[in-house]
C-alpha cells in the first residue's frame, strides 16, 4: 500500500490579480493562472512547474469568463514531501468561515510552535 505524502507546509494567501488588467481582454483569465502559479512558485520556493492547481480554483478564476478574472484570490497552499505544491481556494464568505479560517491559522501556529 502507498501512503500519501505528507504535509510539509501549509500557509494562506491572497493573490492580488490586479495585474491581469494590463494584458488585452481575451487573455486574462490565462494570465491570472500564470500569476497565482508564478506567485505560489516563489513563495514556496518551488519550480512552477511543480505547483498544481486545483479545479476549484481554475473555476473561480473562470467563472466570469475570460474577460473579467477576480481582482483577488484567497487560496491555501499545501506544499508536500514529495516536493509537489497544491493550490486549493480558500472560501471566507460568511463571518461562520472567517472564524474557521481564524481557528484554522491558529491551530497550524500551534502545531509549528511544538
């Protein structure tokens, strides 16, 4: 039996999408995914090619078409033993999931600490 890789790191981010404004409209939503897999690569200190987005992000991004991305993006990050990085997105809607996320960081803040 395999086992699955364990949990190195896990942080939160928000990827500010600004930028994706500059390139011409029917390139955007392409743009912004080179930017959250640029961004996650550096701050991970991965190679991008090593960073793997999720569905649920690709269809955030995506889900106002091509011409319109969102300016931002929250996301969790799990970077594993095996050297691969995953991106999955990080809802906060809800003041019940701000709490969550709250209790989430501090949980992870204690479990570095040990």
């Amino acid at each position: 039996m395999s086992q699955s890789p364990k949990v190195l790191v896990e942080r939160i981010y928000t990827i500010n999408l600004r930028r994706t404004r500059e390139v011409s409209r029917t390139k955007r939503a392409a743009y912004a995914m080179r930017i959250i897999r640029k961004f996650i690569a550096r701050h991970m200190h991965v190679d991008p090619s090593q960073v793997k987005i999720s569905n649920e992000v690709n269809e955030a991004v995506w889900a106002r078409s091509i011409e319109k991305p969102p300016r931002k993006i929250k996301v969790r990050v799990a970077k594993y033993e095996d050297g691969s990085v995953w991106v999955y997105l990080l809802d906060v809607d809800s003041r019940w999931q701000k709490g969550r996320v709250k209790r989430y960081l501090l949980q992870l803040q204690r479990q570095g600490t040990q």
